[in-house]
C-alpha cells in the first residue's frame, strides 16, 4: 500500500520497531499519531493511546478532523 509517495507497509514497520525499542529501553507505553498536518498527527496520537498507531492518509485529514 503506498500512500502519497510513502511507502505505508515500512512506515508502519519502523514505528512498531520504535515503539518496541522505547518500551524495552523505557518500559513506557508510545502511541503514535501519523499525517501530512500536525494537528491532525497530534489527535491521531491522542486517539491511538495506550500504545496504539493510527496513519491518515493524506488528503483524509479534513474529514478525520471533522469525524
């Protein structure tokens, strides 16, 4: 699946490696929030938690905000 150029599939391999690197380094919980906007990544995040992923996809940001 590729989304805008980006490769979604090792997007989203890499955050679960990170994600696994700061719980096994931590022991603390991240939750990750990923789009083209920064508000849209900050309510991404927010939503994802605890430890969770959420993508939007570019060109979704408008209605996910408005969802």
């Amino acid at each position: 699946m590729e989304g805008d150029g980006v490769d979604v599939d090792v997007t989203m391999r890499w955050v679960e490696k990170l994600r696994d690197h700061i719980h096994s380094s931590t022991e603390l919980n991240a939750s990750v929030g990923i789009a083209s906007t920064r508000l849209a990544s900050r309510v991404a995040s927010r939503l994802a938690k605890p430890r969770g992923l959420l993508l939007i996809l570019p060109g979704y940001e408008r209605r996910f905000l408005a969802s």
